[in-house]
C-alpha cells in the first residue's frame, strides 16, 4: 500500500508523462492577428521576403495597415531531420482563401521531456527572433535558455543593434492550466510569449509581445492530417 501510496504521489508532482510523440506528421494551422496600439491592423505581404541591403530593410516585402493577406499560418511536418537532428518543419503562410503566399523550412525538437521549435521568422515575423521561442519541459516548472542572435536580425522598424544581441529567456510553466509564460529581458528592450499547450494537439496559442510593444496572436484552429 505505502508503494502504491508513494507511486501516486510522485505521478501527481511529475505530472501527465506526454507520448513521446505528438508532432509526428499533418499540418497545424493557426489564425494570425497582429496588433499595434492594441488595434487590430492588417499584415501585408509581398516579394522579395529576404533581406535586401546593407541596411537589412525589407523594403515593399511587407506592410502593416488596412489591408491584409495573411490570414493563416501552417505548421507542417516535412519529415527527415535539419540543422543536427531536429525534425523538418515547414512553416507556410495562406492569405484568407488558404492560398499559400510564401513558406520556410526550420526545425523542432522534440523528445518526452521537452518540445522546442523555431517560430515564423522571414519577412515581418523576422521580428520574433528576440522573443523568447516556444518551448515546454513536461518536468520542470521554471527553467531558461540563452541565445545570441546576430546583428542582422535587426530592423530599424523595430530594433537594430551591434555584434552579437544575449538573449536570455526565462520560462514558468503553469502545468495545470497548460500555460508557459517566458520573458526576455536585454540591453535594448523586453519581449514575452505566453503559450498554450495540450498534451494531445501541441501547442494550441502563442501570444508574443514584441520588441516595439506590437503584438502577434497565433491560435490553432485546425489539425489536418
């Protein structure tokens, strides 16, 4: 009985053990808003989606304003590895009629004791490089990482900086609630994520608050398999 007593004791700290996997193939597609000013505005996009000078500007890729053509975003799995072993992910961009407008090909780990995945970054998502990436650690309830991100990630619509940016992000997991509240604090500002995270569909919301205190709000919708 004391062995049984002791065995549920240690299941409830530790928690609900994950399947080892969750992110094994279809595409996870989640609704984008983008706010400034606690206003709504629309996110334009248009080609070239890479960086186009000394200046590391965008110039014509992308907009903020009324008009808008990114609708959704979708997480799918590619299969195979990238970047040391991380499993291929392509993260793919449809306006309202699920047109795709552009994509990109990153990576995820994941394993049963963490999942970490690299976030939506070319064109305007570019700005999301400083804000702490998603990530949840099913036995741990605080915990943080460190990143140096390089000079050109940096935009002088939001932030531009020198060398090397130390990105230190510090993580708390509610595991109850299925919330991960992570901040990052450095010498030219403060960016967060609170994330939403279901033992069965992943994460299911990543709210992001920016650099220049704009917002971008990515909530799962739909699983298509």
């Amino acid at each position: 009985m004391k062995i049984i007593i002791a065995l549920a004791i240690f299941i409830s700290i530790l928690g609900e053990k994950p399947p080892k996997e969750i992110y094994t193939d279809g595409e996870y597609i989640f609704s984008v808003k983008v706010f400034e000013n606690n206003e709504e505005v629309g996110l334009k996009f248009s080609e070239p989606h890479y960086r186009t000078n000394e200046n590391n500007d965008y110039k014509n890729a992308w907009e903020l304003g009324k008009e808008k053509n990114i609708e959704f975003l979708g997480l799918e799995m590619m299969g195979g590895t990238i970047n040391g072993g991380q499993k291929t992910i392509r993260w793919n961009y449809y306006n309202s009629d699920f047109k795709k407008i552009t994509e990109e090909v990153t990576g995820l780990i994941e394993n049963d004791s963490i999942i970490w995945l690299h976030p939506p970054r070319i064109k305007y998502f570019q700005i999301l490089e400083i804000n702490p990436f998603p990530e949840v650690r099913f036995h741990e309830k605080e915990w943080s990482t460190n990143l140096k991100v390089r000079e050109q990630w940096g935009n002088k619509r939001w932030k531009t900086w020198k060398g090397n940016l130390n990105i230190i992000s510090k993580y708390k997991f509610a595991k109850q609630k299925g919330k991960i509240v992570s901040e990052v604090k450095t010498g030219i500002g403060t960016t967060k994520l609170i994330s939403e995270f279901n033992i069965e569909k992943g994460f299911t919301k990543f709210e992001y608050t920016n650099i220049n205190g704009s917002r971008i709000l990515l909530e799962l919708i739909e699983v298509r398999r």
